[in-house]
C-alpha cells in the first residue's frame, strides 16, 4: 500500500482545511452553510451571500489506501462483502464499461467504497453474480453519479440499491453549469480528477496501474461530494426534490427493452421503401446476432452507415457490396456472404415492415399550428413560462417538467382543465409530487387560456413579386 501521507489527496485535504481555519468557513457551521466552492456566490432565503476568493485546485494522483487488489476469487469476495456490510455510512459504487469495444453495457469492473471498510475493486467476470456484495449493501445508500448509466449492468450483476444518491442528478438540480464528474468535484471540492481512461477499453486483461488508480478515485470522492451538494440542495430548499428524483429512479427499476431496436439504425428514418427497410432490419439483427457471439461491438463490425448504404444499392454481388460506404478491411471482406445473405431474405421476405409504428406520443410540435392550432397555442403558451418558472427555481427545465411530459398535456389536455384535473394527468404520466406541486397552477392556466397564436405570415412561391 502506498503512504496515504505521501498522496495528492491527503495533501489536498490539509491545504482544504487550511485554508477553511484561515477564515473562509467551514462546512455546515458557517453562515452559508455550504463549502469553500468554487462559487462566487449562493442563494439563502433569497440573499446572495459572497463565497469569496477560490481555493487553487489540486490534483488527485493516487488513492489515500493505495490502488486495491482486484477482486477476482470467492474467498475474497466474501471477505469484501463482509467488510462493507461492517462499514458506516453510504457505500459509493461505480462501474467501468467496455462501450465500443464489447457486445452490451455490462461491467467490467465494479468499484465500492464505505468508510470503515476502505475501497475495493471487483472483476464481475469472475464470478456468476455479484448477489454476496448486494446483501452485505442491504438498507445502505449508494452514492453514484449518472445512476441511468450504471444501475442497469449492476442489475445484470444481482446489485440494485435500496435508496440512493446521483450526484450528476443532484448537480443538475442545483443547476450547476458542468455536471459531469471531474467537472463538478473540481467546483465544489478543488481536486482535479483525471478522466481520460474513461472510454478505454475495460474488457482488457490485466487493467493497466494508471486505469486502477482512476477508478478507485473516482468512488473515494463520491461521499464528499454528496456531502457538499446536499448543503447546496439545502441551501436553495430543493433537497427534497432530489431526494424524489432519487427514489424515483430507485422504484423505476431497469427499463424494459426496446420494441424493433433496429429502427434506431442511424440514417433509417430517411428511407421511404418497406423492402429496404426490412433490409436494414435483417442487416441489424444479423449484425447483433454475430456481434453477440463474438462478443465485440457491433459497429466494430459494420457501422450504421454501411447497414443504410446497402439497404439503399441493395447489392447482389460481394464486389458491389464492398463497394459501399462502411464495407472495408479483411473483417468486411470475411463477412460479406452474410450481409448479402441478409439482404437477399429481406428481398424475399413477406414479412415488410411498415414505414411507421403507431404511438400514442404527439407529432412533432413544429407542425402542431397545421395539425391542432389550440395544442398549438396551449405549447406556444406553456413553454416559456415553464422557462419562467425553471429560472426562478434556478433549475434546468428539464428537470422541471419532462418535455416529453409537457408536450403530451398540451397535446391533450385532461378534461374538463382544473388543477385536480391537469395534477391527476401529470402524475400519471410520471411527474415527481414536486414537479406536480411546483408546475400545476401554471399548467391549469395556460391549457384553460392560451394565448392566440401570432398571425402566420402568408406564403409566396417561388418566383413571384
């Protein structure tokens, strides 16, 4: 193990609390009640108060234990699992992926740490599921930053928190400019978190020293983190917001899988033609079926562009196939009789699939004046003072209210318009009891009384005075 006196990190938190004694505060008992953050000011109870000059930031270059052992046998598995469930206060968690290089989102490696117990690193290959570490975590808050992307491969594993935090989803509540983690633990903490092994290759064998080192970082700053942004959710009353949007993610569990993925085939949305459509389809899902078994990305075998390219020239030869876009290397050459083959059921194929799916989502709000112009006019009247609202909130509008959400209750409203009503249709469509609370009485009055639509200017072809 590496002198945790000798670490960037240990000098880090001397030079922080020196310069906290020197006269700028400290956490939770000075006036503000929030870090020395790089922040110039805050808002109490509607006062600005001035945070001062900021402190320099220092960069992490090694964990305060030391890099871990990666986790790769039973016995010390259950050695972690009994450590942690020994440990106080919430468990960090985070997870490297293998995006670009693999098949899926699973994890290659697992990252935990718990005061008390220390921080551990786990290769999830190893083992069948990670159940033993999910149990020794029972009742325990995890603290993860863009939860979205990690719960579902934790899931994969047997893992899935009781409650949470998001320190990306709580970052954007507090409505900080930069939300991503190196950039919001350098504002609120001063370190400075290097983050350029975060889209390698994690699937390699053994991880590379450097790579160790950065994954273990990133779950040791995490308890501190939440620490400054519950004082910055406090400070701004909208803790309890956060706290919602965490049990919501929580309760939603692992989303269900998309009906047809290979209409996301990027470019597919221009074809007009059902024979080349149910190309692109037999293409995408022979290409995910190879992808699979070999276990490799699949635009590591083909792109999206080339699966467009040949389901426009519909080719019938190799040579006419690896002419297109996106058909290059000895690994296209190799597979070229498969995608032909895909081609050629698809050729033949019954089974076309239509040009459009039906959903019950409204069009596209661009062309809402032509289709309904009262939806129109209720969207035209709603969707600035939401932005009204998310400003004084200081919170993105987004986060306010879904666009998706707010789209649909323009479209159609709930009859007849009253708060119950509107409070009733936006919970059923998934908002938050705050997001209900904060956007219902301007909602009501803006689906009952919209403002009329500006006079559309008339139309003049081409070529006429």
């Amino acid at each position: 193990m590496i002198n945790p006196d000798a670490t960037a990190h240990s000098r880090a938190r001397t030079k922080r609390s020196t310069e906290l004694k020197k006269g700028t505060g400290s956490p939770g008992t000075n006036s503000t009640d929030v870090a020395d953050v790089p922040l110039t000011s805050v808002v109490i109870d509607g006062i600005r108060v001035e945070l001062g000059d900021l402190p320099e930031v220092v960069v992490l270059d090694m964990p305060r234990d030391g890099i871990p052992t990666v986790i790769t046998a039973e016995p010390a598995l259950a050695r972690c699992a009994a450590a942690l469930a020994g440990g106080h206060g919430p468990a960090a968690v985070d997870t490297e992926r293998a995006s670009g290089f693999r098949y899926g989102q699973r994890a290659f490696l697992v990252q935990i740490r718990r005061e008390g117990a220390g921080t551990f690193l786990i290769d999830p290959e190893a083992f069948e599921d990670l159940a033993i570490i999910n149990d020794a975590l029972r009742g325990v808050e995890w603290i993860l930053h863009a939860a979205s992307q990690d719960l579902p491969c934790l899931a994969e594993l047997g893992m899935w928190p009781d409650k949470l935090f998001d320190t990306e989803l709580a970052a954007r509540i507090a409505n900080l400019p930069r939300v991503g983690l190196g950039a919001v633990v350098e504002s609120l903490l001063g370190f400075h978190l290097a983050k350029e092994h975060s889209a390698a290759d994690w699937s390699r064998r053994p991880l590379p020293e450097p790579w160790l080192r950065y994954a273990a970082l990133d779950v040791e700053v995490l308890a501190e983190l939440e620490e400054e942004l519950v004082a910055l959710l406090a400070a701004e009353g909208k803790l309890e917001y956060a706290a919602q949007e965490f049990a919501h993610l929580v309760n939603a569990g692992v989303p269900a899988p998309r009906v047809d993925p290979w209409r996301r085939t990027s470019g597919s949305h221009a074809l007009r033609n059902r024979v080349q459509l149910a190309a692109v389809r037999e293409l995408w899902n022979e290409r995910d079926k190879l992808a699979r078994h070999r276990d490799i990305a699949p635009s590591r075998l083909i792109p999206d562009t080339a699966i467009v390219a040949a389901a426009k020239a519909m080719p019938t030869t190799v040579p006419a196939l690896l002419a297109l876009a996106g058909f290059h290397g000895r690994a296209a050459k190799r597979d070229a009789p498969r995608w032909l083959h895909a081609i050629q059921e698809a050729k033949k194929g019954t089974d076309l699939p239509p040009l459009q799916v039906p959903h019950n989502a409204p069009p596209a709000p661009r062309i809402w004046a032509d289709r309904d112009p009262d939806a129109a006019a209720r969207y035209a009247t709603a969707r600035p003072r939401m932005a009204a609202l998310a400003a004084e909130l200081n919170i993105p509008a987004e986060n306010v209210l879904t666009p998706d959400h707010l789209r649909r209750i323009c479209w159609r409203p709930p009859t007849p318009i009253t708060a119950e009503t509107v409070a009733e249709a936006l919970a059923e469509l998934g908002a938050r009891p705050w997001q209900v609370g904060a956007t219902t009485a301007l909602l009501t009055e803006a689906l009952a009384h919209p403002e009329p639509l500006p006079p559309r200017e008339p139309r003049h072809d081409a070529g006429t005075d």
